[in-house]
C-alpha cells in the first residue's frame, strides 16, 4: 500500500444548509446519494431515520433544517481535505411516518444550481434577421445574473425563439452546437467537450497497494456507425446533396474505434434532416450526431473513495489502468453516482471512450490527484 494510502482516513459525508454545517442530525443520517451526468441535472438524496421526541416534535422534520429552496451542499470529507460534489438548493422533503410505532424517515431530495434556471415559461424572440446573437451572448444574457458563465460563441442564429423554461432552452441550443451544458460550483459551462485537458487522479487495477478500482466492465460496440450521412434538399434544377460527417473529437487512445481497417464498406447511417433555423445548425446537429456515435466503447465500475481520495468528477478526463494495453488509457466520465452508507464511500461511474491503445500511464499518480 502506497504511502498515501495508509495515512488516507475514511472518507466522509459533509453536509451544508445555508453555509451551516448540520452535526447534531448526521448521526441519523442512513444514506447519501448523488447522482450526476453529462446530460441532466446532479441530484441528490438524503435518507435520515427520525423520531419523536418528548416535546412531540421530530427530530429531523421539525429540526427547521431542510426546508424547500435552502441552499445546499454536499462534500466528501477525507480528513485534511475535502472535495465538494455538488451544490444547488432542497427541492422536495417527504416524510415517512407509520401508523403504529416503526422505522420513521425522512427523505430529502436536493438538485444542483440549474434549478434556479428552471422555475419560469418563457416565451422570448432572441434572434432576428437584422439582429443576430450568438449561443454564447443568449447563455451569458441568461444565466449572469446568478453565476458565472464559461461558454464559446457557438452558432449565430438568424432566427431563434424560446418557449420554455430556460434551463430546457439552454440543453437544447447545446445539443444545437455539439456542447455540453451544466452548472458546477456557481458556474455555467456552455462549451464543446474538453479532451485536451489534464486528467484527474486515475483509476487503477491490479496495481497491488495502488488498486483503487472494485469492479470494472467494457462494452465495445462496433455497429455503431463511423460516419453520418445527410442529405440535403434539392435547389430548383440541382440534384439533391449527401453529405458525410465524421467525429472530429481528439482521440483518447492511439487507434480511432472505427472499422475503417477492417476492408469492409464505409459504415454509414442516414440522418433525417434535423430540425434547425439555419443550414449551420443543422450541420452542427449532424456533426454533434457523429461524434456521440464514436464513443464505441462504455466501461461501467466501481470505486472505493477512500482509496481513491477524490471526488470523481463528469465532465472530464481520467486515466484508467491496469487492464492491458487494448483498453487501458483515457476516458471521459460520462456519469458518476456518489453513495455514502454503512458500507462506506463509494463512486459508481461510466466512462467513454472513442479510441483503442494504452496510453502513458503516469509514473506517479500523485501528480496527478491535486489536478481538477
């Protein structure tokens, strides 16, 4: 076992409601999960057994804690440093009270910041012919007034109308540009995927004291098509055009995860036209449409978070090791569900891969665990 491994403490919930730490309920605390992805809001949920105390109120509904729209955060604490996982607001309480005495609970359900972007129907012409914004100008228009924003310019749009609310709005002008859209830490991110990043701390296997990894399962499928065809309308008189898109995402290994090398005919999959204002838009959906297709391979584990010492975040690159050169290399986490019980912290992940070929694996991982 590594050095850092045998001075690391168990790792540990912490809990936050309106920049209070909570103490006085943790030890009621059952389960902590929280869920996070590329696509979709992180979440999470708390399960806390309760009772009812001499005076006949309850210990943790009456605690005047967890109340709908506190701000909330949850960290996992690994004795000198802790690593946040998600920040955002209590969304819903459900309290679970039997009739005759029993287990009593209570249930809180809690989402990440873009819940604040997530409570009004809007209906809003945002680009007209003679004045046109780009992605990057609506998201910043939209979401400055409550966080930061990184975000790329994205498509000009000659014509674009919201009529929804405007988290719903924003994940749609993202699939619009090939972008990925989350809020993370008081920030909004709108921007193409990051692949050329510094990874995080690496996940490792059969690497004796080094193992941090305790299950991990490859899915390669190879029908999924290496190209895009779309086929656009004819003009008057011209026939009608194809045209092919292939994934122009930066490989995360040596060899593409395509049957270009296997001296079979090209693989390619039409696409309906997609639904967009201009002939850019629909060219970035098609485009969008072949780099999700060449993430071929999917790998599905389990991590211990003692062992592994940091919050595994989505989003972002890490290093997996330990399961020979074919698939051994970088991934990009796809979703990872953080679960803190009896059994201890563990971190369940996905991770994408659109190439084969091991990577360098670093000599030292300490280099690597202080990088976010």
């Amino acid at each position: 076992m590594s050095n850092t491994q045998d001075f690391r403490m168990p790792a540990q919930c912490r809990i936050t409601v309106d920049g209070e730490e909570i103490v006085e309920q943790m030890p009621y605390l059952v389960e902590a999960t929280v869920e996070t992805g590329r696509k979709e809001a992180s979440v999470c949920t708390l399960v806390f057994d309760t009772m009812r105390l001499e005076d006949e109120t309850w210990q943790i509904q009456d605690a005047g804690i967890f109340i709908p729209w506190k701000s909330f955060m949850i960290e996992a604490d690994f004795g000198d440093y802790s690593e946040e996982i998600m920040r955002g607001y209590v969304k819903e309480i459900r309290s679970d009270t039997p009739e005759k005495m029993g287990k009593a609970q209570v249930i809180v359900f809690c989402q990440d910041e873009s819940l604040l972007l997530d409570r009004e129907h809007i209906r809003k012409a945002w680009s007209k012919e003679d004045e046109t914004m780009t992605d990057g100008d609506i998201v910043t228009e939209i979401a400055s007034d409550h966080f930061s924003v990184e975000s790329e310019p994205g498509l000009t749009n000659i014509s674009l109308n919201q009529d929804s609310t405007s988290v719903q709005f924003l994940r749609d002008r993202a699939e619009a540009n090939g972008y990925e859209f989350y809020v993370r830490a008081g920030t909004v991110y709108f921007k193409p995927l990051q692949l050329d990043e510094d990874p995080q701390a690496s996940i490792m296997l059969y690497k004796g004291g080094r193992t941090n990894c305790l299950s991990f399962s490859i899915q390669h499928d190879g029908h999924k098509p290496d190209e895009i065809g779309l086929m656009r309308g004819a003009e008057t008189g011209t026939d009608a055009e194809q045209e092919t898109f292939t994934s122009d995402l930066t490989l995360l290994g040596n060899d593409a995860a395509n049957s270009a090398s296997m001296g079979l005919e090209q693989f390619i999959w039409q696409m309906p036209r997609p639904g967009g204002s201009s002939l850019e838009e629909v060219k970035a959906r098609a485009q969008a449409r072949a780099n999700e297709n060449a993430w071929k391979i999917i790998a599905d584990g389990e991590l211990d978070g003692s062992l592994y010492g940091h919050v595994l975040l989505t989003h972002k690159l890490v290093g997996v090791y330990g399961i020979g050169d074919t698939y051994g290399g970088l991934y990009y986490v796809a979703k990872v569900a953080h679960v803190f019980s009896q059994s201890g912290y563990r971190q369940s992940f996905r991770l994408l891969r659109n190439a084969t070929g091991q990577n360098t694996e670093p000599e030292s991982d300490d280099s690597l665990a202080a990088v976010r």
